[in-house]
C-alpha cells in the first residue's frame, strides 16, 4: 500500500455565477486552471434565497460532462430541446453536453437550505461532437454504505462491493460523499495513474499530515491509496479521482474542445443557432 500524499492545498475562491448564485470553486482558479480530466469543481451552498433563488438560467455548454450532485434544496433542470428533469436533495444528473445543450437549472424552493456540487469532466477529442445525453438519479438510487467509520454515498464507481449508477467508459470516473465519524480514518484505494482530490465541506479532516478545514481541496500525489481522517466533529468531504484524457484543453467559458478554431466555431454556431444539433436523450431512476 502506498498512501497518496497531499500534492496541493487550495482555499476554494468565491465566484459569482448564473444570475448572481455565489460559488466556491477550486478546480477552474488561478490556483488550479484543471486538473485532467476535471476543468471545474463549484460548491454551492446557502440558507438565504437571496443568495441563490435566481439560480442559472438559460446558458450554453459544449464539450464535456457536467456532474452536478444536490446534497440539500430542489432544482429544477429543463434545456431549449423540452428535456425536463428535478433534482431533489440527495439526487443527482450526469448531463453530457458532447455538441451542445443550452439549458436552465432553477432553484424551486423560497426559503432553506440550497447545496450541491457541480463538476466538470472533459470529453476526448472524439466524444465532443457527439450527441448529448442525461442521466438523472433519484436519491434512492443512489447506493449508501453504513461502516463503524463513516456513510459513504457511492455516485460513481466502486466502495465495499457497491457501484455508483453512472459508468464512465471515458475516464473511469470514481466520486463518493463521505461522512467520516469524529476521530475515525478513511481508507480507499484510488488506482495509480488516476487524478484525485479530495475537498471537504463539512468539519475538518486530516490527510498525510495535512490539515483541511471546511472548503479546502486537496490534490492527491503519486501513490494507490487515500487515508483520511476526521477532527474532532467530524468530517464529510467528497473523494474523486478520474483517469486524464491527456488531450489539449482550449476553454473558454461554457465551451471546451481540442484547438481555438473549435471554439471559434463554437461560438459561431452559438451566434447563428445552431449549437443544438441534436436532441439530448433522457433517462432517470
């Protein structure tokens, strides 16, 4: 067993998005521009509607995945195609944008708390023009594994026998929610060759020696397993990891692709209406 150590440690910055919701990033900053195969990682997290109430409204994407997990809230998602989804506390959708979606995600309640995480994954060069997609899953479909340690929500790959329900062929793409018990250690092997991090969200933790306090992201080094241990309130933070793609990444804004006359083409068709090519598929559980 080789213990990843802590490569980096990000403060996760503040950043205005949508139609004024504050976010904190830490994958998409001065400190971390990406992190192959990941470009973007915002927690969004309020208990003022007024912080998040007008939520994102109609904007485009081409490119990549956008990942988007609610821990608490309600937010409705709909796209210019008459695709139409919900998202509830617990749920979340893997929306591939591959040729382009342009979409709304609108909270649906006044009052309470709105959090969640959105990600970015990148697409390779073959997959960008594809058709889009969604994957939309319910909080019960979502696996949740009780050990004397910690609950760990499985959304994406492999924890304890248990598979999350999306499946990545592009960049074995692992994601769990962890709620590590006070004093208690996490263990999990993250396969050599694959990006990781780590970004905790609730109490603090402790990684290879390193202290991270509520929102710090934590960049897995070289190695085959992560320990994690929670403080004394305990710890929930999220763990990923994903196989790079290795490709150029030209982005700006919304669009992702391979050279700058992809996304001059991009915005061209953006312009001229005819970033949607093709309907998105749908499909929830």
């Amino acid at each position: 067993m080789n213990v990843r150590p802590v490569k980096q440690k990000i403060k996760a910055y503040e950043v205005t998005e949508g139609a004024g919701v504050t976010v904190h990033r830490s994958i998409g900053t001065p400190a971390l521009r990406n992190l192959d195969p990941f470009l973007m990682l915002d927690h969004f997290s309020s208990d003022d509607p007024g912080d998040y109430i007008a939520g994102f409204p109609d904007h485009p994407h081409r490119g990549f995945i956008t990942f988007t997990y609610m821990l608490d809230g309600h937010m409705l998602h709909k796209d210019s195609m008459g695709n139409r989804g919900d998202l509830r506390s617990g749920g979340a959708q893997w929306m591939k944008a591959a040729s382009g979606v342009i979409h709304s995600e609108m909270p649906q309640q006044t009052n309470g708390l709105m959090r969640g995480f959105q990600l970015w994954i990148n697409l390779p060069a073959s997959e960008k023009m594809s058709s889009p997609g969604y994957q939309e899953f319910s909080p019960e479909a979502i696996p949740v594994i009780e050990t004397d340690q910690a609950t760990v929500r499985v959304l994406i790959g492999e924890y304890a026998g248990s598979r999350g329900r999306v499946e990545d062929l592009h960049t074995n793409v692992q994601y769990l929610d962890v709620a590590l018990r006070p004093g208690k250690t996490f263990t999990q092997a993250v396969a050599g060759g694959l990006n990781g991090f780590v970004y905790v969200f609730e109490g603090d933790a402790v990684m290879s020696d390193t202290v991270l306090a509520t929102h710090s992201f934590a960049l897995m080094g070289e190695g085959d397993t992560v320990e994690i241990t929670a403080g004394v309130q305990g710890a929930r933070f999220i763990l990923v990891a994903g196989r790079p793609i290795n490709e150029p990444i030209v982005q700006y804004g919304p669009f992702v692709m391979n050279t700058r006359e992809e996304i001059e083409q991009a915005f061209v068709d953006y312009r001229d209406g005819k970033l949607v090519r093709d309907k998105a598929s749908f499909v929830s559980a």
